[in-house]
C-alpha cells in the first residue's frame, strides 16, 4: 500500500507539472521556446503514464475491502463497486483533488515565463536527485523508470538551469521578475524534501530515495546557478506544505477541472 | 521451419515495420526491438520507448501487430521493456546513413562521451552540403528525437537526430 501511495506522489508531480507546462501550447514567447517546452511536457506526461500503469498494477492486486479505502472519487469508487480493474488512465482521469499527492509547486500557476522557469528549475534540479537515487530501488518497475526518465530530466534540468541565469543575468526587467519568482516558489521547496509515511516505508524496504540526502545536493546546484544567474534566496525560511497528504492550493482544481473533463463528460470515451 | 529460421524470418518482416515520424528508419535501424519470443502460432515482440512519452510507440505496437498479423500469426503480444533503457548507440550504421540521405543529420556522439555543460551544444555537419558551419536554432524539434539547425552554407535548415 505504501508502494501505491509512493508511486503515486511520484506519478501525480509528473502528471501536474506535465500539465502545467503544457498550457503554454500555443503560447510560449518564441515559437522555439514553445516547442521545446511542450516536448518537456511530453517527457512528463509519458513518464506519468508508465508510473500511473506500475500503479494500476499494484491497485488491481489489492484485496477488494482494502481497494475501497484508498480514494474519495465517487467514479472510481463506482468502478471498485463494480469489482472493474482500473488502468493508468482511470488513475489520472478519475481522481478527485484530495486523492493527488503531487508537491504543492508544481501546481503553481505559470503567471508568466519567469515564473515557469524557476518553478521547472527548482523541481527539474530535484527531480534529476530524485531518480538519479531512485534507479537504486528494489522495487524494480520503479528502479527502471527511474533509468528511463533520468535522461529526459537531466535536459530538463539543463535547459531550465540555462533560462535560470539567461533571464537572472539578463537586463534590470528581467532580472528584477526572476528574483519576485524565485521569491515566491521558494516557499514551495521546503515540501519536496518532507517525508511521508510512504516515503519513510520504501526507504526502509530499500524500496525508496532518502530525500534528506538528496536535498544537499539540490542546495549544491540551485545555490551554484542562483549565483551564476546573480539572484539570491530569500530570507524567510517559512515553507507550504500538504500537496502530499493530499491538501491542495485552489490551483489544483482548475487543473483537474480542465485535464478531467472529457473523461467526467463523457466516461469511458475514446478516440 | 525451425525455430530459428522463423525467428530470423520474423526479424527480415520487422525490418518492413518504420517509424511512423521517420518513414526512412525501420524499428531495428533505430534499434528499439529488444526481443522476439516465438510459441507456435503466438509471438511476442518486446520493444523498448525512444522517449516515455513517444506517441509513435502506440503506433509502431499496432503495425508491428498488422505486419505478423498478415503473415498467420494468430496471437501477437508486444511487451514494453524500460530497462536498460534505450540511446541512439544503439542505432546500427545502416539507419545513421539512411536518417543522412533522407536530410536528418545523424547523432554524432557516443552517449557515454562527456556530457554537453551549460550553454554548449554539439557542431553538426549540413546533411546535404557537409558543411560544419552550421547553427543550432532549437535544441527541440516537431519530435522528442530530433532538433533544429541551419546551415550557413548552403542557407538550408535542417533536423538532426539527437544523441540521447
């Protein structure tokens, strides 16, 4: 079960923040840049989908009393009543808020294209940590997503870190808006290194990646191109928490309002 | 027929299966079959993702699934296998020549190379006038794979298949 519920803190960061960055379809400030950021969204998207199926696998072996307790979502609740197996799709799509345990900051809304980099920034450099350990894992499904996904991160990482001290290093304008950003996601960092009950259980299993040791790592590199881009972290140290208990900002809601609605509309549709 | 010859017999229609985002390179130029288990008249195909979030991958399971299909098998599974996980080294020769002629620049290093710093990117010859006066314009193209260069040569703009 803590199994589940840690692939999923992990599979809903990448589905949130994949959806998040994808918003800017359409929208980015070059088309280049649109490209390019709308590939990364892709990246997430596709590691989400593998992590959401390693997590319907688990869900589907469940004894059926247990199934019931996991999720508040009256769809999925009706598919477990129903005694249906669930897939990646049903994970994504039938989810209710309270059921997603992504970090707060990939929620965060894309305000503008400062903000979206030094929130891709802050996740991407923790993110690389993240699966970097995570390949390590004896859960082995995860272990070889960890591998796959590693190599998309770490030119997510690269690129984000390029923006980062592009814009930093940039004119007043630009330098003057990264720092506000910087300023504001900052609050939302502390959360990526806070142990849940899943987290603690895998690392003890050898299952999981001890986010306490990952974090000096992620200071080393956001404290390295802070300063290369000449931007500095704010004072307060005052930190958000609960994405991954599962208690959100408004934000998620939009999201899901928008990224479910098909599913919600019209259930079990295809194309 | 053999085991064996069936086997390879499989791999030569394979060799007719393509990517469906670069029509010129078939799935074993690019290197992502990973395996071929035969059971009778039942075959599995394992095929490992370029990109996780490939959307030619859905594609290529079904033509693959077409292809043996239309040759009598009545049962064809395709397995996705994520580890060890997939690089442009493993592209044969064969495929890095056709992407070449087709006007795709080829990957031009070893994945396990030094890894490109901030800001520093790869210098591509021009597919078509070999020039290594060349510039990147986006390091993301229309696919995962590929990226965007102009040469300053012959003026012409050109995608290059990414080492990854």
């Amino acid at each position: 079960m803590n199994q589940l519920t840690y692939t999923l803190q992990i599979a809903d960061n990448a589905l949130i923040l994949g959806h998040r960055i994808s918003e800017w379809c359409g929208h980015g400030p070059i088309l280049e840049q649109d490209i390019a950021i709308t590939n990364t969204s892709l990246d997430h998207l596709g590691q989400a989908r593998s992590l959401y199926q390693h997590a319907a696998d688990m869900f589907n072996a469940l004894p059926a009393e247990e199934k019931k307790t996991l999720f508040v979502s009256a769809a999925l609740q009706a598919k477990i009543a129903k005694d249906e197996k669930i897939d990646e799709d049903d994970l994504a799509y039938l989810r209710d808020g309270w059921d997603f345990r992504n970090v707060l900051l990939t929620e965060q809304p894309n305000k503008d294209w400062g903000y979206t980099v030094v929130r891709s920034f802050f996740y991407d450099a923790y993110n690389f940590y993240f699966y970097t350990e995570l390949q390590k894992s004896k859960d082995t499904v995860l272990a070889a997503i960890a591998e796959k996904s590693l190599k998309e991160v770490t030119y997510h990482l690269r690129w984000s870190s390029e923006w980062m001290i592009r814009l930093g290093d940039g004119t007043a304008e630009s330098k003057a808006r990264m720092q506000e950003a910087v300023n504001h996601n900052w609050a939302y960092t502390g959360e990526l290194f806070e142990m849940t009950t899943a987290d603690k259980e895998m690392l003890a299993a050898g299952m999981g990646v001890d986010l306490n040791a990952i974090k000096t790592q992620w200071q080393k590199r956001v404290d390295a191109v802070l300063e290369e881009a000449t931007l500095s972290i704010p004072a307060n140290a005052w930190m958000h928490s609960g994405g991954k208990e599962g208690r959100h900002s408004e934000h998620l809601g939009y999201i899901l309002t928008e990224l479910q609605f098909m599913q919600r509309a019209y259930p079990d549709m295809e194309w | 027929m053999s085991i064996e010859s069936s086997i390879s017999k499989i791999y030569e229609w394979l060799q007719q299966v393509t990517d469906p985002e670069v029509p010129v390179l078939t799935i074993l130029d690019l290197g992502i079959v990973r395996e071929v288990e035969l059971n009778g008249d039942e075959v599995t195909i394992v095929i490992t993702p370029t990109y996780s979030g490939c959307p030619a991958m859905d594609v290529i399971g079904i033509n693959i699934r077409m292809a043996l299909m239309s040759r009598g098998f009545k049962k064809v599974n395709i397995e996705q296998q994520l580890s060890p996980a997939w690089t442009t080294d493993w592209m044969s020769e064969e495929g890095k020549r056709k992407l070449k002629e087709y006007g795709i620049a080829p990957p031009v290093r070893k994945t396990s190379d030094n890894p490109l710093g901030l800001f520093e990117d790869d210098n591509i010859p021009c597919p078509r006038c070999s020039s290594e006066h060349t510039q990147l314009v986006s390091r993301f193209g229309p696919t995962s794979c590929k990226s965007l260069y102009k040469c300053l040569d012959c003026k012409e703009p050109f995608e290059h298949f990414k080492c990854h």
